[in-house]
C-alpha cells in the first residue's frame, strides 16, 4: 500500500494546511498514482487538514429606536399612558412624552448597541402641532429631531399638510417665504430663528410611493441602504395610498400616491440585489389592538389597514414600522414580520432588536419592546395627589440641549398659550 507523507505546512487563517506528497513518484508514473487514488479522497483528505473544525455561525446585534406621529410635541404633551403594574391589576397612569425625555431615552437605548444602532420614524413627525413648534412652521421639531439623531422617516400625511414646496424645505433648509401681507416668513420672528438661518433635516425622509408626476420619478428617495458593521440594512420609506383624501387638494397637487403593496414589492428585492441582509419598511399606515394597557405583546385583536399590507408585503422584509393610527403595539405576523408603533406625541419609542447571522447573511431572530418616555411631571388623583408610577418605573432624566431647544420656543409662545407644560421641570442649568 502507498504511503502518504504529510510536509509543506501553509497558514490558513487559523488553521494550518498540510499538502500530500507520495515518495518516489516518478513523473512518467503521475498517470498511474491518478488513477490509483481518487480525486474525492484526496479532496477529503486535503479538506480534512485544511479547513479544520466546522465555520462558526457569527451572530451580531442589529437594532432600531422607531418613532412615529411626534406631531411636533417637543415640549411634554398633556395626558397619559397606561402602563402595566403588578401592584394594579388595572394599570397605571404614568406622565410621558417630552423632547428632552425623549432624546435621553433614545441616546441610553442606542448607548447599548452603539455601532449598529439606526434610528427611524414612520411619518407625521409635523403638522397638527403645538404652538412650541407650529407658530415656527416645525422649524423647532425639526432641529429637535437632528438633535436626538434621527436617521431615516417615512413621510406622513401630514408632511403635506402645506405642500410641496415645503416639505422640501424642511428637508433641505431655508427660511419660510414672507407672506404676501408681511405677517409670516420674518426671520427671527417666526423662521429661520437661528442666527437667521434654518439647515433643514439632517434625517433623510424617504417617500418611496409618492410620485412627482412632472418628472415622473419620486419627490424624495425611495430607499436608504446603511452598513452597521458588516450587515446592510435596508429601508423603503412611504406614506398611506390615500393621503390625497386626508390632505386639502392644494398639499398634494401635482403628486401620485402609488400602491403600498406594489411599491415595496417592487423595491425589496432590489434592496436584496444591493446587499441588504435586512428589509425594513417604514410606513405611515397602521391598525389597532383591543389591548388595556401598554406594552401588551399578546396583541390581541389585531386588526386595521396595516395587517393586510404586512401580509401581503414580500416575504424579504423584516420589519414593518407603521404609524398614523395612535396606536401602540408589537406584533407578529405568521409568516414572521414584526410589525410595531408606538402611539403617538413621543410617549414611547420602539426598540426593534434582530440577530444576524453574519455567515449566512439570514436575520435568526427578532423581538421589540415599547419603551415608556417616562417624565417628571406627574399624573394628579383625583384629591390632586401625585400618582407614584409602578415599582421599578423611574422619571429619565431629561437632556439639558434639547431642554434649551425647547424652553426657548415655549418662552417665545408662553403668551399665547395657557397651557402649564410650557413651565418645564427640567434645569437646563447642567453643564454639558
């Protein structure tokens, strides 16, 4: 029987390659040693030495922070959110909301997976807001959202409450036109309050289904493509087909609202094409639960116009981030899309956390939970005491920038507004 000898090692990574030599095979006999010996067994021997142990699946954490429907509430929204609590069977009603809250609650979720962490919203970010950032024409909400580290949104409905022209402008900066009788569009007094300028979004807002017909190709871009360390993510951004119905005629002049199915159909797989490992579809349409309180993963009832586009959305995407129907959930679908929302005014975020499976590029498991932007003002009983939030729950401590933001717009409107919230409770006094 032929020996094999076993010389010339090669460095393989962390293995070492060892390649096969038989002794005294002359060249005039190379015919007979083929034929002797296999190419399978010398290709299973070869592979035996040289790859070594079987490659090890190297799952890594991707994450979303999802909004939707700020509705331009930077300062605390009146109101409350049930929340669950074990010492109530019924639930408790906590204080939530506020942009200082909100940016704090978003910048410790991101701390935990800071390098493939993505922020996003699914639409109405402004329009039916406040004074604090209406009388600016959203300029504030706008400056808040680039502070807290927006990333991507989906239009919403009411992006084109004023039309066109400024949804672009809020998108790339600019001060509001100067009305015709001189009233609006004074720098300083009610745009570009900024050492008379506004620099627009630092966010991309993405409007995939929304069509300019005199180009003929969408208003703003359909998609984003991001690496987070070695997984692409990828978006398709677009609003609810019906937006021309809940919108005056003059917002959506000279736009087409495109089918949602279609459109992310059509854009999912070249998304695929492009590298993305995972698909994410940010869209401002959404259902509803029967759910009492908060943070009810049974999602019972689940229901509306976002269940039948989920389902029916390609079976790429991952994640559905919805929006525009105030409500809050975190559901599954049977074919496995996680489909969420967090309400509405910025009373909660979503956390959307998927493992990949970086060798075979495949998304291996999803959960999302809905985190309560819990503030400092407190809900009154009815004897006007404070009700203690359930055990555990603690007031965030607000961000002292986006603070300032906001308590100069409330100081600029406090005039016009008899709402307290405008008194804020956070010391805008740290340093930092």
């Amino acid at each position: 029987m032929t020996q094999l000898n076993l010389h010339k090692t090669m460095p393989q990574g962390d293995v070492t390659c060892i390649a096969p030599r038989v002794p005294g095979l002359r060249p005039e006999r190379k015919a007979v040693w083929a034929g002797a010996v296999s190419l399978t067994a010398l290709a299973m021997a070869f592979a035996m030495f040289c790859l070594g142990a079987p490659v090890q699946a190297q799952v890594v954490p991707v994450s979303l922070i999802a909004i939707n429907d700020f509705h331009g509430n930077i300062a605390p929204p009146t109101g409350s959110v049930l929340v669950p609590d074990p010492g109530h069977p019924g639930g408790t009603r906590v204080s939530a909301g506020g942009a200082a809250y909100l940016s704090t609650l978003v910048r410790t979720l991101k701390s935990q997976n800071p390098e493939r962490t993505l922020v996003v919203g699914a639409g109405d970010l402004v329009g039916a807001t406040p004074l604090a950032s209406g009388l600016f024409h959203d300029e504030p909400t706008i400056d808040v959202m680039n502070q807290i580290g927006l990333d991507f949104s989906s239009v919403g409905n009411h992006e084109f409450d004023k039309g066109r022209d400024e949804l672009m402008r809020l998108q790339k900066g600019g001060c509001y036109p100067k009305s015709a009788d001189g009233s609006t569009g004074i720098v300083g007094k009610d745009t570009c309050m900024n050492n008379g300028i506004f620099s627009g979004a630092k966010f991309q807002y993405l409007a995939a289904n929304v069509i300019d017909t005199r180009t003929g190709g969408t208003l703003l871009p359909a998609t984003a493509l991001r690496d987070l360390g070695g997984v692409k993510v990828g978006m398709i951004g677009l609003t609810l087909r019906a937006t021309p119905s809940v919108v005056i005629p003059a917002g959506v002049r000279g736009l087409q609202f495109d089918s949602e199915v279609a459109t992310v159909n059509r854009l999912a797989p070249m998304l695929k094409k492009q590298g993305a490992t995972v698909i994410v579809v940010l869209i401002h349409q959404g259902g509803q639960t029967s759910a009492r309180t908060v943070q009810d993963k049974t999602c019972p009832d689940f229901s509306g116009p976002i269940v039948e586009l989920a389902d029916r959305f390609d079976a790429s995407v991952d994640v559905v981030v919805s929006g525009h129907t105030h409500q809050e959930y975190v559901c599954t679908r049977p074919d496995g899309k996680l489909v969420t929302q967090t309400g509405f005014y910025g009373r909660l975020v979503t956390r959307i956390d998927l493992q990949v499976d970086l060798a075979s590029g495949k998304v291996v498991s999803k959960d999302a939970n809905n985190f309560v932007v819990l503030n400092d003002i407190g809900v009154k009983d009815a004897a006007g005491q404070t009700v203690a939030p359930p055990a555990g729950m603690q007031a965030l401590v607000p961000d002292a920038e986006v603070g300032r933001i906001v308590q100069r717009y409330g100081d600029l409107t406090a005039p016009l507004s008899d709402n307290s919230y405008f008194t804020l409770s956070w010391k805008c006094s740290h340093k930092g």
